[in-house]
C-alpha cells in the first residue's frame, strides 16, 4: 500500500486538530485549496469528522488524528549526528 496524494491531504486535515480537546473542531472554507476541501469530504464520508467541511473527530476520527500526529513526530525527529 502506497501513500496516494488522497491519502496525504487527509492525513494534513487530520493534523490540524488540536488533541488536547473534543470541544475544538476545524472549518475548511470554500477558498480552500481545492485537495483540502476534497479531503475533508472523504474524511466525512469515512466517519471520521462529523461534518463535510470539518467539523469535530469522531471517536474512529479522533484515534486516526492520535496516530497521524504520532507518525509525523516520530518522521520528523532529527537523529542526532
């Protein structure tokens, strides 16, 4: 499995998401660029934000947001020389 520029505009919108609470959601306005909004769309359709153009995480969502955070700390930590 590769990871499609589908995939990786999700995992963006995902990131966005403040983890610290479920009282904080996003917005993805109409003058967006065009691969956010259609993320957020199919994040939608997957069940894990509760509205087309952001919204809050649902709980599926919520751990999706938990492991792609995770994944972009650890693949952007510098090795120490």
């Amino acid at each position: 499995m590769a990871f499609t520029s589908e995939l990786i505009a999700e995992l963006e919108i995902l990131a966005l998401f403040n983890l610290g609470t479920t009282q904080e959601g996003i917005k993805v306005h109409h003058t967006a660029a065009p691969s956010a909004i259609a993320a957020a769309h199919r994040l939608h359709e997957k069940g894990l934000i509760n509205q087309p153009d952001g919204g809050y995480l649902t709980s599926l969502g919520l751990d999706a947001a938990e492991h792609a955070q995770v994944l972009l700390t650890i693949l952007n930590v510098t090795e120490a020389a």
